[in-house]
C-alpha cells in the first residue's frame, strides 16, 4: 500500500498532527464549512492528497462533502458533522483510535464506498478493516487481562 498524503514535513511531524490540524480548520469553519481547495492551499497538499484526507474524515463520518462549483471548478465543501461537533466538545479525538487503520493508505479508497452498493469496495464488505478491527479488540483485551 502507498502512502496516502505526502507530507510538507517541515509543517508537521507526522500525518495524525496534519488529520487533527486539518479537522480543526474545518471545526473552525462551523457551519458554512470550507472549500477543500481552500484546505489544499492552506496546508500545501495537492488535490489529490487533499481529496484523500477529506475522504478520511468523510469516512470516519466527521465531515460531510457536498460538491460544488466553485469559481467555475467543481471542488468540495467540507462541513463538520454536528454529531461530530457535539462529540469533539465533549473530549478531543483520540487520534490513537485511529492510529494504523488501513484506510489511510488504501488504494482503493477512491473507489470505496458505503452507500454504492456496486463498489466492490466497502467499510461494511473489507477484509482489511475486519482485520484491523479484530486486532484492535485482541490488544484491548490483552491490556484489560493485565
Ligand atoms: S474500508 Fe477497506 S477498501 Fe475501503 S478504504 Fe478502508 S481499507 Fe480501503
């Protein structure tokens, strides 16, 4: 698997410090929400690395993406799920959770999809995620056995 957002590592220093940053700009924004054009520029990643984080935090169901024309290109607006605002004010993410989940290098991320039933790629239908999952469970119970 690749490596899914180059990062400007002068910026940060590593990609969990640029999910959280990034997910603050978009909390930042409220309601209105933020160009993802604007988040590309604002944290030096190309589009398609920019597309790839946002899908990230679409698939965690942080943000919502609605495409739109924009200054006659089509691009996103990246709106902060209030679900997730709610559970942001309650306590900060715990990046930790998400630390090793192989969506984030996945390639075939563009093409996985919860409500296209046709995809032959789902969170619901991933091998990859199962496996993360159960591993997931194994360590929490190894501590908890402790
Ligand atoms: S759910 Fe599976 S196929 Fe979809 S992005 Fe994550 S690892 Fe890739």
């Amino acid at each position: 698997m690749s490596q899914i957002v180059n990062l400007p590592r002068s910026m940060y220093k590593n990609k969990h410090e640029l999910f959280e940053q990034v997910f603050q700009a978009i909390l930042k924004s409220g309601e209105d929400g933020v160009f993802q054009t604007e988040i590309c520029k604002e944290f030096s990643l190309d589009s398609r690395d920019g597309s790839r984080l946002a899908g990230n935090l679409e698939k965690q169901s942080l943000i919502s993406r609605e495409k739109i024309l924009h200054k006659g290109r089509w691009t996103y607006k990246l709106i902060v799920k209030k679900s997730a605002i709610a559970e942001y004010n309650r306590k900060p993410i715990q990046i930790e959770c998400v630390e090793g989940a192989p969506c984030f290098s996945c390639a075939y991320q563009h093409s996985c999809s919860s409500e296209d039933e046709a995809s032959p790629y789902s969170p619901a239908k991933c091998v990859w995620l199962e496996e993360w999952i159960v591993a997931g469970f194994e360590k929490g119970n190894m501590k908890n056995e402790k």
